[in-house]
C-alpha cells in the first residue's frame, strides 16, 4: 500500500498539461485586460472623430 501512495505521490505525468493549461489561462487573463483597455481608448477616439465629423457636416 506504502508502495501505491509513493508512486501515486511521485508521478508527475500530466503535470506539464496542466501546467501549460494554467500558463494558457493567464495570458488570456493578461489578453483581455490589456483588450478592454484597447477598446476603451478606441472608443473615446471614435466618439471625437463622430463629434468632428458632425460639427464639419452642421451649417453654421
């Protein structure tokens, strides 16, 4: 039985799968906070180049 838990304890097969997997998740943790603040700065660019595209298009 002490034979059965050490090999069980020892064996590491898997480990680098899991460990990939977890790298995997944080860079797509990483991917999407850094995305969100992309969209964000892009989104305020947008709104000045609609708001100067509306006053050029306003007679006045």
């Amino acid at each position: 039985m002490t034979n059965i838990i050490k090999n069980f304890w020892n064996d590491e097969e898997g480990a680098t799968a899991i460990e990939y997997g977890l790298i995997a998740g944080l860079i797509a943790v990483g991917l999407l906070a850094a995305l969100t603040d992309i969209g964000k700065e892009l989104k305020v660019v947008f709104e000045k180049i609609a708001e100067s595209l509306t006053a050029a298009a306003t007679p006045g």
